[in-house]
C-alpha cells in the first residue's frame, strides 16, 4: 500500500514515480504468487485510475509493471499447465455460485466477519467508513480513495459470494486491513479532540485478551473437559 500511496496520485508523474510503480509490478506479482487475493491490489490501482488519476493510462511504466507482474506470474502458470490447471480448477469450484439463494450462508458470513476481526474492531471499522461516506475529514481524501479502492472489490466478491455458496470468512480478511487505517486514522483525530476517545482505541485489546484468557482457562481447567484430559 505504500508503494501505492506514492505513485497513484501524482498528476505529474517523473522518473520516481515510474520506478514506483515498477516496483510495485514486483510486489504485486510476488503477492498474487503468494496468494490469489493478490490480484486485487492490481484491481485497486485500475480502479483508481480509471476514476481519479488517468494520467497513468498514458504511461508506459503502467503497462511495464503490469508485464513485470506477469512474469513474476510464470511459474505458477507452467505449474498449472503441466498439472490440468489443478490450482486453479480446485478455487472455481469452491467459489463457483449454486444460484440459489441462501440467507444462511450468507449470515454465517458476516456475523463469521465480525467475529474473525474482533467484533469492537468491526463497530470501530463502520463507524470511521460512516464518518468518511458524511465527509468528515480526519485523512487526506487520496488516501482513503486508495484504501476503499483496496478494500471494497475484495470485501464485494467474496461477500457476493456467500449469498449462493458456504464461504470462509477469512476471505476477505485482506479487505479489512486498509480499512482498519481508516478506523485509526478516525479514532486518533477523536483522541485529539476528545480524551475519551483513547478508551475505544484501546478496548479492542483488553477484549481479545479477555476472550484468550477465558479460553485458556476453558481448555486447561474448566471441568467441562473441552481441551487438555490428563490421566
């Protein structure tokens, strides 16, 4: 995201900000490498420049880093090739869509994302986006346009998807990240201005330490036998 924040909003683009996004060709591929998910940072930087910065369209350093991902891409397409497209048949078939709708799924999906990412983080995370969408103004407007442009195209798919198929809520897990900057950004500039704003940044953690500690002591102690049976 840094790399990002350098070289997508600069109208006048030099030498830097080529090389920038050159390196960001790298990262980007090495992260789709990595994992599929990856390809929405590619998503991110289309988005953006399709809708606030087309000077990039007419740059060749666009396009090269684009090849530079690609090429980072290689070795998992030969692989594919010389394996009946095996990786990439097994992910279709998990996110391919039944067309029936299931309220179900789609519930286990969201409450499943409230619990993975900590449900005060959650509250903090859609109060800040509520903040933002009134347009009140704790973070300079290219960066929460490259955060949303990071976050909202992952969270949309794979959230879409639960609406027909069993999802895991882990996958958009890459989603919240920019949107926990978000939420920094508006719970610090409240600290700032309110004191007792410092209480919600900090809870988070007491909450999660809590639920760690109850249970270790469930799994250790509790005569409910859920975890350790010692002989």
């Amino acid at each position: 995201m840094n790399l990002m924040f350098d070289f997508l909003p600069k109208e006048k683009i030099t030498f830097g900000e080529k090389k920038k996004i050159l390196l960001f060709g790298l990262v980007a591929g090495l992260a789709m490498l990595s994992k599929y998910q990856g390809a929405f940072l590619w998503m991110a930087v289309f988005v953006y420049v399709l809708l606030y910065n087309r000077q990039w369209l007419k740059e060749y350093s666009f396009y090269l880093a684009g090849l530079i991902s690609a090429c980072v891409l290689l070795p998992l397409v030969i692989w594919n090739v010389q394996n009946d497209f095996i990786s990439f048949t097994f992910h279709t078939a998990r996110v391919a869509p039944a067309w029936k709708f299931r309220l179900d799924y789609f519930l286990t999906e969201i409450f499943g994302q409230v619990a993975y990412n900590n449900p005060i983080n959650y509250v903090l995370i859609v109060i800040a986006v509520i903040a933002l969408i009134k347009k009140k103004h704790f973070i300079e407007s290219y960066f929460s346009r490259i955060l949303f442009a990071i976050a909202l195209p992952l969270w949309i798919v794979f959230t879409s998807f639960s609406i027909f198929r069993s999802t895991l809520p882990h996958w958009t897990a890459p989603a919240f990240v920019p949107l926990i900057l978000i939420a920094a950004a508006y719970w610090s500039d409240r600290e700032r201005n309110q004191n007792r704003a410092f209480f919600w940044i900090k809870f988070p953690v007491f909450f999660l330490g809590g639920l760690l500690a109850i249970a270790l002591w469930l799994i250790n102690y509790s005569p409910l036998q859920l975890g350790k049976n010692q002989r």
